[in-house]
C-alpha cells in the first residue's frame, strides 16, 4: 500500500498539536492567572543556550501552518517575529496550526509533493528542497524537537507529566 505524503505527515502533526495543546494547558492550570508566574514558566529554558518554552510552543506552529504555507508557496524562511508572551496567544497559535492543518487536503500535498521549496535566512543561507522532503525531513523532525522540548521544560519545573502527555492522541485500531 503507497502511503500518501498527506497521511505520512498531518496526521502526526495533529497528533503533536494536540500534545502541545494538552502540554499549555497544564501550564496555564498551573500558574492559576497568576501573570507573574505565567511569565516566568513561559520564560523558562532547558539550557541557557536554548529558547524559552513561549519560543516552543510558536515553534511548532512555524513547523506546521508555516510549513504548510512554504509547501503552497515554495519559500521558506524563519519567522523571526518575536514569540508571544502569553497563554493565550500561544493557544492561538496552536489553534491556526490545527486549522491548517485540518485545511489541506491530500491531493493539494500530493500536486505539490515533488515542487521545489527553498529555505533560507536573508541572503546568507539557502537549502534547496523537493516540498516531500522539505515537510518530512525538515519540519516533522523540528515539530518533534520542539513539542518535545516543551514537554521537557515542562518535566524540567516539576509538572506531573508522563511519555503519554507528550505522545498524544495515538491513532489506535477500532
């Protein structure tokens, strides 16, 4: 059975928003409308030389609706723009990210499958990509890395949390 390009990614990638939705919602369980306690978790590295949580969860927005929009468009570049600073705008995000999701359809990956994709950042750095490639061994990989890091900054500050809170909705046999 060929696998479609569409069932090869979005499926993991709502799998994965949906982790990250459950993961913000601990968060802002946790710090109970307390702003001040609210800023500092979002603030929060895993190393000193690693982006805050805020920057996790934007990033898997950027490795999904931003990816999807790179697959129609074929550029993609950084969004430097910076991070939100609330629960509430990273929920938005997240919420553009499924509803982008949920938007494409599979013959729209598959006319687009073999297209070429350029990445880049300014006029510095170029990597040249088929829009397949691009989407699954680019942007799936960085979704992963930074729904994961969330979920480790989140284990990092204590949260009660468990490999099933980062894997998600899996998608079982009926």
């Amino acid at each position: 059975m060929a696998v479609s390009l569409h069932y090869a990614v979005i499926p993991t990638w709502l799998q994965l928003l949906g982790s990250a939705h459950k993961l913000l919602d601990k968060a802002e369980a946790h710090c109970d409308s307390d702003t001040a306690k609210e800023r500092e978790l979002l603030e929060t590295r895993l190393a000193d030389d690693m982006l805050p949580l805020a920057y996790q969860f934007k990033s898997c927005w950027t490795h999904s609706k931003l990816a999807l929009e790179a697959a129609r468009s074929g550029s993609f570049s950084p969004d430097m723009s910076p991070y939100p600073t609330t629960f509430a705008a990273l929920r938005a995000k997240l919420d553009e990210a499924v509803s982008a999701c949920k938007a494409i359809g599979e013959q729209e990956l598959e006319d687009v499958a073999e297209n070429d994709l350029v990445f880049s950042i300014g006029e510095k750095f170029r990597l040249d990509f088929a829009v397949q490639d691009f989407l699954l061994s680019f942007s799936t990989p960085n979704l992963h890395f930074h729904c994961a890091t969330a979920y480790d900054i989140m284990r990092k500050k204590g949260f009660d949390l468990g490999k099933r809170d980062f894997l998600g909705r899996m998608r079982l046999k009926a």
